[in-house]
C-alpha cells in the first residue's frame, strides 16, 4: 500500500513498536484512526462512531500487546466489513 510493499498490519504494528519505539496504543492508533485520516476517510471510517461505516476485526488475545509483539500466528477470529 502507497509506498510500503507490507501487506500485514500485523508486521507492520511490530515494526513500529521494535524498530522505532511505538506504544501498542499508537500501534493500534496507526493502523485504524490514522489510517484513515492520511486516506481522507475519518469521516466515514476508522472509529467506532455512530454513522461511520463498521468495519472492524474480532481478535482471539487476551491483550492488545499480542497483536504487535507476538509473531508467527494470526489470532483473528472474525472480521466484519461494512457491518455484514
């Protein structure tokens, strides 16, 4: 995507946090909100606010850290696009 060839939020929330110091809540904050607002997409997505588009991943972790620094599997449970 745009200039970076990683295709895995994951990866790329690890990097974040190991090779430039990211907490896991900027981590999270990156790939979600502020994602979309460098796309121009705050508006509709990015959130979980009333009126915005739901687009989210149910995750299988018992915390948020596991999701940047544990490598090697994918926990995710469910993800729903759009509200379906």
């Amino acid at each position: 995507p745009g200039t970076s060839p990683l295709t895995s939020l994951l990866l790329t929330m690890n990097m974040a946090a190991t090779l430039f110091g990211l907490t896991v809540d900027e981590c999270l904050a990156g790939v979600t909100r502020e994602a979309a607002r460098a796309l121009g997409l705050l508006g509709q997505t990015g959130t979980l606010e009333a009126g915005k588009s739901a687009d989210l991943a149910i995750w299988n972790v018992e915390r948020p850290a596991e999701l940047v620094y544990r490598m090697g599997f994918n926990p995710l449970h469910a993800r729903i696009w759009r509200g379906q």
